[in-house]
C-alpha cells in the first residue's frame, strides 16, 4: 500500500496537469467541456477511491496469489514475454469485469460512479468507485494464473494498464484511423459513455478493442448520432458517496417492497435494471427517455460557495497527498483516522454543493473534531515535522470551515436546490 501511495504521489499532479491542459484548449477552442462544480464532483470520487484503495479497505474474497498458487499449469520465467502475456491477460480480464458491472444488477452500482458525469472530459477517467466492498478480481485472472504469470508481473502491470486507461476520456481527439482496429480510442469510449440506445453497454474494452470486436459489444461512434452523456437514471448530486451507493439503495428499497421472496433473492443477479414488476407502478423510477432533451443536474450555487467549494477540494487534495507522502510516519491505525478525516471532508463541501443542510453539519463537526485531534494530540499528525506552524494553520482552517458551513447555513436553508422539470423530459421506468 506504501508503494501504490508513492506511486500516487507522483501520478496525480500528473493527471492534474493534463486536465488544466484540456481545460485550456477547450477554451481557446470554443468547446469547454468542463463545468466547475461537475469536475469538484468527479475528482472528489476519484480522491475517494484512492484514499480507499491505499487504506486497503476492501474484503479480498479471492486474490490473484491465491488462485494462481492452485492451479497455474506452466511456469513462466520473468521476461519481456511474460510481461506481455501478462497485459493481454489483465486486458482480456479486464473487459469480462467491464461487462459484468453493465449486465448485472448488483454490479452496476461498483460502476455508476464512472459513468455519472454528464459531460466527458478527462476528470471523468478519474470517477472511481469505493463501493467495491469485495475484492474478487482473482477469478478474471483464470487464464493468467494458468499460463503460471508470477503475482508480481500482475501487481506492476495492473497500474500501468489502468493509468493507460485516462488519455482516452476526452471529445477534442477525433477518429485514430488504422488505430480504431487496434486500441480503445477516445472515439470509441465516447460511444461507452453515451446514454443513446445507439450506444448502451458498448465499447466494454479497456486497450484493446479486439475483445468488443469477437464478443459483439463494438459500435463506431456515428457522424448522425452524437454521444449524450450520463447515466439513464440520473442520480442529481454531486455527493460521491451517494453516487456510489445510490443504485445499491435501490435494490434494498426494490427488495424490501416487493412481496415476492424470489424476486427479493434474484433481483441482485438479475439484468441491469430489472425490477420486481410488483414494485414498478407503486415505486416509479424517473429515467432518460429522450436523451437529446433533458437537463443537466446544475443547482444555482452563489459565487462565494462555488469558490468555498474550489477552496475545500484543493485543501482536501493538498492533506492527501501530505498523507501519501508521509504514509510510513503516520502508520496504521493513525492513517485510518487521517483517511477518516479526508472522508467527511468530501461528504460535507460536496453536500454543499447540491445545496444539501447536512453538508453544513458535517462540515461543523468536522471542524470541531479537527480542533479537537490537534489539541488533544498536540498536533496534526506529522505536520509540524515539514511546515512551520503547521498544527496552527490547521486549526485556523478547520475554524474557518466552522465559520463558513454557518455562513452558508442562510443560504442553503432558504433556498432550494435547482429542481428539474421532470414531466417533459422523465417517465417512469416500464
């Protein structure tokens, strides 16, 4: 986990990087693809999920190690070749994965997160689950663990293949050419992304577009049908934790009603948006029908919480990266605590954002348990080893924060969240 955390320390300013560099070109271009509060929402998830996955906060039902120790038939030695297998492996794997979250009820909601912003840019790339409780991507691995791929070619090469996966999350690249028959393209993903019925549930490949080709999931992107993007049933908020879970709350909700005990068994394995048909009319699900004419979640925010929100993302990226940088100082459980902190942090200004009064309330028990850690602890973690005052200036921000989730309280309270008209544009689900 230090590794992965080291690794990431390097990586996001990286990613970061790349997005103000599309942000500016779409700018200067005339086709911005980025709204403010949209991207806080995306790279907020994507923080989330790297706090999660450095923490280790994941049930490992079945490892790689573990299925390639019982029934690995060759024994590949640690070459140029074996790296190669290694790859196509991880990819064939990783497609298998990609399907089953678009095909089946209870995994869908692992990848909704990914597919929730309705744009396409690159922060979308960075739009990563934490709802992964259980770890069984072992069992994609089957042919790898065959071929007798050592644990250790798959642990490097599975951050490459993902990191591989960011370039192609944006609309200023058009059509690769020759490249359209070989790799996943921004052309093609695109077509991923997009709620047409044209384009649903295609595009699953995450390298190589080979698998979509010989399992009958590829469409080429179309002159005439320009891609929408989002998710069906949109979840209106920026929260990520929400966005997560928000699926999964459907499926318990669908499973308490229904009156049926088979259904509220099957209704987890069952095809993505299958639903007790007892539960449909008295519990309707508002979905995208038309997709060329619907709005975009966007709650009317005033200039100084859309700033406050700028302020509380950077600072929370700034103090996890801190984190990354000191993981084997601050070690385990003080890293739980840390995490912990980083957690709520996101829950509350994104709250914020959709105009949400319990943002307002973590974010003043935030502060108050923050004054108190530093007081308590005589500090900030490790802070003051690296920043002059720097215990002090956290407590200058978490007073900040205090004050500011109060300031906001007139504002949120006394006005409502932008509501969509759902009439025209939504119908219940049939």
């Amino acid at each position: 986990m230090e590794t992965y955390a080291k690794t990431l320390l390097y990586a996001i300013p990286g990613f970061v990087i790349l997005l103000l560099i599309e942000f500016v070109y779409g700018y200067f271009k005339g086709k911005q693809t980025y709204r403010a509060m949209d991207t806080i929402a995306g790279l907020s998830a994507g923080i989330s999920n790297i706090i999660k996955s450095t923490l280790g906060l994941t049930i490992m039902i079945v490892s790689y190690d573990w299925v390639a120790e019982r029934i690995s038939i060759f024994q590949i030695e640690d070459t140029l070749t074996v790296y190669i297998i290694g790859f196509i492996c991880i990819d064939f794997a990783g497609y298998w994965a990609h399907r089953l979250n678009h095909t089946i009820n209870y995994f869908w909601n692992i990848h909704l997160v990914h597919h929730s912003s309705e744009e396409f840019n690159l922060a979308c790339a960075l739009r990563q689950t934490i709802s992964n409780i259980f770890g069984y991507y072992g069992l994609f691995l089957i042919p790898a663990a065959l071929l007798g791929v050592p644990a250790t070619v798959i642990a490097i090469i599975s951050p490459i293949h993902l990191f591989l996966q960011f370039w192609y999350h944006t609309k200023h690249i058009p059509k690769l050419g020759w490249l359209e028959y070989i790799i996943i393209t921004p052309s093609q993903h695109r077509v991923h992304h997009a709620i047409n019925k044209e384009y649903l549930d295609k595009n699953l490949g995450q390298i190589f577009c080979l698998w979509d080709r010989i399992f009958g999931t590829f469409q080429e992107e179309l002159d005439d049908v320009p891609p929408v993007y989002g998710i069906t049933r949109p979840v209106n908020t920026w929260n990520p934790f929400k966005i997560n879970f928000s699926h999964l709350w459907i499926l318990i909700k669908d499973a308490w009603h229904t009156n049926n005990y088979w259904d509220k068994l099957r209704i987890w394995f069952m095809p993505l948006g299958w639903r007790p048909s007892d539960v449909i009319e008295k519990f309707p699900i508002p979905y995208i029908e038309d997709p060329y004419n619907f709005e975009k979640y966007e709650p009317q925010l005033s200039k100084g919480l859309s700033l406050w929100s700028w302020v509380q993302f950077i600072t929370t990226l700034v103090l996890m990266l801190f984190m990354f940088g000191t993981f084997a100082e601050i070690g385990f459980p003080q890293l739980f605590v840390y995490g912990t902190f980083l957690f709520i942090s996101i829950y509350g200004y994104t709250a914020m954002m959709d105009k949400d009064i319990s943002g307002n309330v973590v974010e003043i028990l935030r502060g108050v348990s923050g004054i108190s850690y530093i007081t308590l602890f005589e500090g900030w973690f490790t802070l003051d080893n690296y920043v002059a005052f720097g215990s002090e200036i956290m407590l200058a921000y978490f007073a900040l924060s205090i004050f500011m989730a109060i300031y906001f309280w007139k504002e949120i309270i006394y006005t409502t969240p932008q509501k969509k008209d759902k009439i025209d544009q939504l119908t219940p689900q049939v």
